[in-house]
C-alpha cells in the first residue's frame, strides 16, 4: 500500500536524490563551493570580494545542478565569464571545468577526511518503500555517487542509478531539466506519471515539475520550506520517515 508511505495509490517508483537526501553531504559540497569560489573571488577581486554565501548562493545557483553548470550560473550572477574548457581540465586552469574539478578535489578531501554520513530516516524509508515492492532510483549529478552509496552500504537499495557519470555517458541534460528523472522511470520501465520524485534542491523541484511526475516530494534540511512548495514541491517534509504511516 503506497498510502502507508504517504504516496498516491498511483505510484509505482520512486526516484530519490543523493546529497541532502539520502546523504548528509550537501552541507560539505556547500563548504567545497564556498572554499573554491571564495579563492576564485578573492584572486580575481582583492580583499574587498562579495564571498559565495553557502546557503543563499548555494541553493539558487548550484544545488543539484551538474559542476559544470553550477560554475557557469553562479559566476554569471557575478557578470564573470570563463572560457569553457574541457573535462580534463587541471584544477588550476581558469575554465568552467577547471574550476570545477578544483571544487571535486575539495569535496573528495573532505569526504576522505570526515566520512559520509546517511539520514537514517531516509534508509528506514528506502527500506519500507522496497518491502512495499515499488522499484527506487538513485538520481544524482554527483559523479561520485557510486563511492558515495557503497561507503554507506546503500547501493542494494536501489535499482537504478543515473548520476553524473550516466548523464556523460548519455548526453542528459542536468537539473533543473527532468531528463535524468525521466531517464530513471524509463530504465525502472514506470511512466513518470506513476513515479515519485524525492529532492531537497530547488533545481530539483523544477525537474520534478517539469517531468510531469505523479508526485513530488521535497526534503527540507535548511528551512526552504516555501521555497520547495513555490518550486513545484506536493509535499515538504524535513525527514523521510514523516512519511510512513500517513494516509493520502
């Protein structure tokens, strides 16, 4: 019964987010971005540079967005454009991509250093959701996904995974657009009409609105709760596990 997970009887799949879902690392690629373009700032502007603010700056221009796009829109907001670059880009190099790959390396240094961490409440869910028998989906931008589920012993839970080395691989276009979403329904062979979507990034909401998806929930870590709803969210609840239990 999906109602005992708080869905519409109609749901078949649900497609979860990684980081700020199922992991706690939003706060750390937060603190990756700040750290990196804080740096970028500080060379290119002086001491008297406006810092990325790792909450404002964070959910509106990279949360849940490919790096790549999320180094183009934000240094957009700053009327800032580099030269494209390539993936292969070193870390140093003064491109979109090479200020990407600098912030990976930050992130993965903080991973290696702190450990990842999983929302407990979101595994009891991914848990009773698959007892249930609905199939799940891992979607991610993150290129890093994989490494991330197996270091907390979550990748048995899902049946499909598109991250960011699937959306390459395919040519999908990244949050805000559905694809990746729409992708994950395709692969679990459920219509996206039949499909929940689980995200605490606004890009995300977008997605799951733009994707037509029969249900969109959004996860609140950071008090965004009217945001999530004006952003296309049906429910916002700040753990998973609120969920359980509730009738629709």
């Amino acid at each position: 019964m999906t109602t005992e997970l708080g869905l519409p009887e109609t749901i078949q799949a649900c497609l979860f987010d990684l980081d700020g879902v199922v992991t706690r690392t939003a706060v750390v690629h937060a603190a990756a971005w700040k750290e990196m373009f804080d740096a970028f700032l500080r060379e290119r502007e002086g001491p008297g540079f406006r810092p990325f603010d790792p909450v404002a700056d964070y959910d509106e221009y990279v949360d849940g967005r490919p790096r790549a796009d999320g180094v183009r829109t934000f240094l957009e907001s700053r009327g800032i454009r580099l030269p494209e670059g390539g993936p292969g880009d070193p870390p140093d190099a003064e491109t979109v991509h090479g200020l990407g790959n600098r912030k990976n390396d930050l992130l993965l240094e903080k991973i290696r250093t702190d450990g990842v961490e999983a929302y407990d409440g979101t595994l009891r869910y991914l848990r009773a959701v698959r007892a249930r028998g609905l199939r799940t989906a891992i979607v991610s931008s993150s290129a890093n996904c994989r490494d991330v589920l197996r270091a907390i012993d979550a990748e048995p839970l899902f049946d499909v995974r598109v991250d960011g080395v699937v959306a390459a691989e395919r040519g999908l276009p990244g949050k805000p657009r559905p694809d990746t979403f729409l992708a994950a329904a395709r692969d679990l062979g459920v219509p996206a009409g039949r499909a929940a979507v689980y995200e605490d990034a606004l890009a995300g909401m977008d997605a799951g609105r733009a994707g037509g998806f029969g249900y969109v929930v959004g996860v609140d870590r950071v008090g965004q709760t009217d945001a999530l709803y004006a952003h296309g969210a049906d429910r916002v609840v700040k753990d998973l596990d609120e969920l359980m239990g509730e009738e629709k």
